[in-house]
C-alpha cells in the first residue's frame, strides 16, 4: 500500500498534481485548490491508502508540487 499525506492549507493551486495523477487529483471549484480524491481529513490534513500501482504518479506530484504540500511514502 502507498500513504499519501496532503496539506490543502499549503496547496496554492498549481495543478501540478492534477498532470501527474488525474486519478487521484481534482482542482476544487470552490476555491481553486487541489483536493485528494479518496482522501479522509482530520485536523486539516488529508490522508489516502492506495495501491501500489499509484505509487509513481504520486511521486511525481509529490516532486512537482513547489509548496512541498504532498507527502508519499509505501507502507506494509
């Protein structure tokens, strides 16, 4: 399983993760940020389980983001 760790209150809507994993990203309507699809919150941060296959996309978006606001890591 793949860990993604999302703090929305640093996205500043770039849509870098939304090139890298359009599965997994959606830039809100609202306010122009990006939201975690699948993702739980609790305290303002935003979590998600995903399959491995994920992983590479998310990378990518984890790199690409220029706040640092994505973190991904594999978990057992």
């Amino acid at each position: 399983m793949v860990r993604i760790v999302f703090l929305r209150h640093r996205c500043i809507g770039c849509n870098a993760c939304v090139e890298a994993a359009p599965d997994r990203w959606r830039v809100s309507r609202k306010d122009g940020r990006c939201n975690l699809v699948g993702g739980t919150e609790k305290q303002g941060i935003y979590r998600a389980l995903v399959a491995v296959d994920e992983f590479d996309r998310n990378e990518e978006a984890r790199q690409n983001c220029p706040v640092r606001a994505i973190q991904v890591e594999t978990v057992r």
